[in-house]
C-alpha cells in the first residue's frame, strides 16, 4: 500500500477526517495562512506527506491527548504541540522510545489565527489530565479528540475522577459551539448530546453485571440512554 495514501471525509471545504486503519482519525484544518493537524494516529503511513501533499501553507501539529493511537505518528513530524499537563502522559505512552520531534507548549485559553479561521485552545480534562479542545471559532465546532467520545474512557494513566470528567462536560456545554466531532468517528454530533453523559454520570451503574475487562484493566461499563442520546463510560473503581 503508498504509505501515503489515507481516507478523509470533509466535514466541510476546510476541515478534513483523516482515517487511519481501525476507525482512527486526525482532523486537519486548513486557513489561508496557516493549517492545523490534530493529532497523529498510529504512525503506520507517511502522514507528513500526505498533509503536505493537500496544503499549501505552513502548518502545526497538536496532540490533543497522549494516548498511543494519537501520538504514533509524532515521529513523522519536527515539533508538536499539547498542553503541557498531558506531556508526561504522551512520555509514559510513547514507552521509552527515542524522541525524534521538539514538543512544544500551547496554552489553555490561547488564540491560533490560520487567516480565516481562528481556533481557540480549551481544556477537556478528563479522559486524560490534559486533554485538549479546538474551538473553530467561525464554525462554531469543537474538535474533541477523544475527550467526548459517545464512549468514554476514564482509566489508565493520566486519566482524572469521574467528579473531575463531571465538571468538565458542565463547563463545556457552556462554550460557544454548535456540534462536535471526536477521535473515533467522522460525524458530528450535536451540543446537546453531551447532556446524556451528565446523566449517565449521576445514575453510574456499578454492579457484577457491568463488571468487565477492558485492555487488561478491571472496569465498568456503565450505559445510559435518552431523548438527548447515549453515553457509555467504561472506568475503574478508583475513579469514581
């Protein structure tokens, strides 16, 4: 196979889905001035060539969390960027492995212009301790990563409490934006569905029968569904 060759679906002419193999996505956003690649997949194709293969400016590389299926592919790239709370988290995942990139700070709260789009830094903590938001301002979307995925995870390193993911998804509904896409799909989903992990959160059903094991860890899996639509969170029992 061209190790250059990906699937990519347009959310719109600007933001792109691009999947890897077994349903995972970077999203790239591409202004006048400058583009912007979420996160780098599992690094198994060359996807510095083919970013620079459909932009024609300058472009950064974020990671919005440090999970390995987000961080694989840093290595194909000179300097990243993540919020500075997530860079022991994208350490540990990266497994002792030499670092071939410069990683760099971006900041909470911090403004990127890309010309015609500007994009807005948030905090999503939750699924990790420094899971980061992109606001396309313009567009009134919100590019997730995996922090708001219909299922949540909330364990392994660097994950925070179910109190802490709570607050998080409250102060979120309070942003300004329309839909969300995640790290695991190439829809959007609307503002209001996020209200049904809230109530999932507070009826968490903890029980042998939603007892499983997930990646090696002893979890639970708690689901929930209404007219807002469904939430399922998968965590283990120190995070509650």
């Amino acid at each position: 196979m061209d190790e250059k060759v990906y699937k990519y679906s347009k959310i719109n002419d600007n933001i792109w889905q691009i999947e890897e193999d077994e349903g995972v996505y970077c999203t790239l956003v591409k202004g006048k001035e400058l583009a912007i690649l979420i996160d780098t997949g599992y690094g198994k194709r060359n996807l510095r060539a083919f970013v620079e293969e459909n932009i024609s400016t300058p472009y950064m590389v974020i990671n919005s969390h440090g999970h390995p299926d987000h961080i694989g592919g840093n290595h194909w790239f000179d300097t990243v960027y993540a919020l500075r709370e997530e860079w022991d988290v994208i350490q540990y995942f990266e497994e002792k492995k030499p670092r071939t990139y410069h990683l760099k700070e971006i900041r909470i709260g911090q403004k990127i212009a890309l010309g015609d789009i500007n994009v807005a830094v948030v905090s999503l903590a939750g699924h990790t301790k420094g899971s980061a938001g992109f606001l396309i301002l313009e567009e009134k979307l919100l590019i997730a990563g995996d922090a708001l995925n219909e299922g949540l995870w909330l364990f392994n390193y660097g994950s925070l409490s179910m109190n802490d993911l709570y607050e998080t998804i409250k102060n979120t509904l309070e942003l300004d934006f329309r839909e969300y896409i995640c790290g695991h799909n190439n829809e959007k989903y609307s503002k209001g569905k996020l209200v049904s992990h809230l109530r999932n959160i507070e009826k968490l059903m903890v029980d042998d029968d939603t007892k499983q094991n997930t990646i090696g860890f002893l979890t639970y899996c708690s689901k929930y569904k209404d007219s807002d639509g469904q939430s399922e969170i998968v965590f283990t029992i120190d995070k509650i």
